[in-house]
C-alpha cells in the first residue's frame, strides 16, 4: 500500500504572489519596481497631519469602503492619541470588504463605532519612560541597556504605540515631547553612553530607524561602534512589516544597514535588526525576498509583537504568524501584553488571555522559535515573563510584578481592560474608592 503524502506547502508558506496591491484602484495602473521604491511608498501615504491630508484621507476610505465607514474613522481620530499614517503597501493588506474585522485595518485606522472606555489607571507614557530619561533622547532603566530615540517618526503609525506621548505630530488628545532628530541633538546621548560604562547594550528606536536617512545612520554607527563598553546594537524598525520594498530597493538605507552590521561584527560586537509583525497577512512575498537579502548578508533579524485583540488574539493565529515569521528566517522574540496606553482599549486583551496563548503555542515549533510571552511592568518595571506574576486576580483584573534587578522594593500593577470584567467589577472600578480598594489589597497580599 503506497503512502499518500500531502505535497501542498503549509499554509505558513503560502504567499500569494504578484501585483496584490492592483486591487486597489488607485493602484491599478503601478508596475511592481514603481510600487516597491520608497519614493512611491512615501509620496502615495496617506496622513491626518494637515485638513488637505485628512480630506485625501477620508476620501480614500468612502473610495475603498463607503461613506459610513470614512465617517466612521473621522470620528475615531478625534479621540485617538495617534495620528494616521499608512503607507500604499500596508493599504494594500486591508481586506476593503470587510475592513471593521480586517487584522491590519485595526491596528492603524480607528472607529469610533468600535470604541470602549479605558481603564481609569491607563496613562500616556504607562511605561515611565521619560522618568528614566537620562538625556534628550536617551532612557537608561536597565542596568546594561540603554534606549536611544535618535527621532520621532514612523514610516506609518500604530493605534497602540506605547510612546504616544512623543512619536508623530500632536493630535486633537496629545500634545507630544519632541524629539529633535537632528546629529547636534544626539551628543548629550552620546556623551552619556561614553560616561557610563556598564552600559553594553544599545537599542536604537524612536521613532523608526527606517525613517532615518542612510548617513544618519553612518553617523550613529560611528559613534555607538567606537564606545568599546558597547558590545550590543539592535536597530529598532517596522519597515519589514509596513514597507518591505525598502530593502530591495533603496540600496544606500540597506547597504547603511549592513555596513554597520558588518563593521560591528569585525570589531567583535552585535549588530542586529529588531522588527514588529503582529499578523500574518504583513508578511508576503516582498518581505520574503527583503529577507533573503538581509539573511545572504548575514543580518540577524528577530521580531517583538503586541498581543491585540481581533489581531493576534488566539493560539491560531499566533501559530500562524510566529511559524510564517520563521520561516522567512525571522526570529520570534518578543509577544508583549499591551501597554496600558490610552485610547486603545479595544485592542487590549486580558493576562489570561496572554497565558493562555502561550501554553498553547508552546511546542507548535522548536523552541528557539518560540516567543517570550512579556508584561512591560507599567510604571518602569522592565519586561517580566508574563507567568512570572507574583499575583493575579482574574476577578479585579489585577496583576502584580516585582522586577528585583531593576528596581528592587517596588511592586508594579497591571490591570485588565475593563471589557474582560464583569460589568459589577467594572462599574466598581470607575469610583476612585473602590481602585485604591483593589489596588492596596494587591499590594497588601503579597507584602
């Protein structure tokens, strides 16, 4: 009896192969070299920065969606504390027949229709960055780590970003800490990095490194690269996720990229790029060929995502993603518990769902290719192992994170978003008794 073997490829390595983005009519018409250079992806982004922008904008989405959904999102920016920028190709990922429940539609574009009240404990900068702030432009929380925001752009801008409080322009809710972007603005960071000397790991983010131009980048690799106490440099961008064309082809951003992954590497140090994929459909066949590039030059590539509810919020989907992004050579690193950011509690998900998630994908893969599952402890914790949590009550929602080697002696909370809880407790945790009440009694059970 001869053995019947299935010679269809996984559906993690299916991509769909040619012009996708024709689909859209205002795309129709553009040859594949066109619509992968970055002058194209840059010039055709739509934005809210300006009233000309947000008319181009809105007039897009009645094109694509209809009226109703183009008012809609006008509504849902009032309130939110990102602007909107998308560029053509992540436009050409959302699934325009069904946009409301479209994985990619959700992280960028809000509705006012899919709105929920925050958590009354939510706060703009939730992580406490600017309190670790040692420098314009530099936090220094961990020991040995040290976070360089070089700018304050994005190549597109995520509903969630946990540092609404100083990336993209200001919007109708937030007034944002600027960030100059400009060499003279960086030596005080600098200068800092020089003077301290356990600090042996450098993350470069912003902002987004894809937004920095090709000698900006030689600048910064100049300078990291000759501070001997630094062995490590990850350099922070969305661009595989938002604009993978990038890579093929704006030969001077990649071959900037390289030199200093490769300059760094004769020295004896690390030099490698941090991505954030949160959904399947981000990746196709572009980013598969940006990643044949970047491994054939021996780039290390590992990816950090966000845990988002309609997204990426159960063990298939999360299946899905992490074993395509490995297959593609990408690492997957990171899964965070959303930040408690404001104005995006439709996207959170309770811890629980968290935990279930992980012991559910857990052995899907090898374990090497098996994500960290984290809760970036609000208020200036650092990343704690999300099932490391010293308690957890699934009734008030509460969680509670001891991070001894950053901060030892304080405990840090995390609350569920109100969505998760039953409509008493949630009730309860809108009169300011009742959160110090659930709060003092978190702190109280574990002291």
């Amino acid at each position: 009896m001869m053995l019947k073997v299935n010679l269809a490829p996984p559906a993690h390595q299916q991509f769909d192969t040619g012009p996708f983005w024709q689909r859209i009519a205002e795309f129709s018409g553009v040859a594949e070299a066109e619509f992968l250079s970055f002058a194209f992806q840059t010039k055709h982004s739509l934005a809210n920065a300006s009233p000309a922008a947000t008319r181009r904008l809105l007039e897009f989405l009645r094109g694509q969606a209809g009226a109703g959904f183009a008012a809609d999102v006008e509504a849902g920016l009032a309130k939110a504390p990102m602007n909107v920028q998308l560029t053509p190709y992540v436009l050409s990922l959302i699934d325009w027949q069904d946009p409301v429940s479209c994985p990619v539609r959700r992280q960028f574009l809000p509705l006012a229709s899919a709105g929920l009240p925050d958590h009354p404990l939510v706060r703009l900068d939730s992580l406490g960055e600017q309190a670790d702030t040692k420098a314009p432009g530099l936090v220094h929380r961990y020991f040995d780590k040290a976070l360089f925001l070089p700018q304050g752009t994005c190549p597109v801008y995520c509903r969630f970003c946990t540092r609404s409080y100083a990336i993209g322009g200001d919007t109708e809710m937030v007034s944002k800490y600027r960030l100059d972007g400009t060499p003279k603005s960086w030596e005080r960071a600098f200068a800092y990095l020089r003077a301290t000397p356990q600090i042996e790991d450098v993350v470069i983010s912003g902002g987004d490194s894809y937004n920095l131009h090709p000698r900006l980048i030689d600048v910064i690799a100049a300078q990291l690269l000759a501070i001997d106490h630094i062995r490590r440099i990850r350099i922070a961008t969305k661009g595989l996720a938002v604009n993978p064309g990038r890579i093929l082809t704006d030969l001077r951003w990649t071959e900037a990229v390289i030199r200093f992954v490769q300059r760094g590497r004769a020295l004896g140090k690390q030099v490698v790029i941090h991505t954030h994929v949160n959904s399947p459909e981000e990746l196709t066949w572009v980013t598969r060929d940006a990643m044949r590039l970047l491994f054939a030059e021996g780039v290390l590539v590992r990816n950090q995502s966000v845990l988002l509810r309609g997204v990426n919020d159960s063990v298939e989907r999360m299946a899905l993603l992490i074993k395509r992004l490995g297959f593609l050579q990408i690492q997957p690193y990171y899964v965070y518990q959303h930040d408690l950011v404001k104005g995006v509690e439709d996207l959170r998900t309770s811890l629980q769902t968290c935990l279930q998630i992980e012991r559910g994908v857990r052995g899907v893969t090898a374990g090497f290719g098996t994500p960290q599952f984290i809760v970036d402890a609000p208020g200036g914790g650092g990343k704690r192992l999300a099932s490391t949590y010293e308690l957890y009550d699934r009734e008030t929602g509460v969680s509670l994170f001891r991070a001894p080697s950053v901060k030892p002696g304080v405990d840090f909370l995390y609350f569920d978003p109100l969505h998760s809880l039953t409509s008493e407790v949630a009730e309860q945790w809108r009169d300011p008794q009742w959160q110090k009440r659930f709060c003092d009694e978190a702190h109280e059970r574990v002291a």
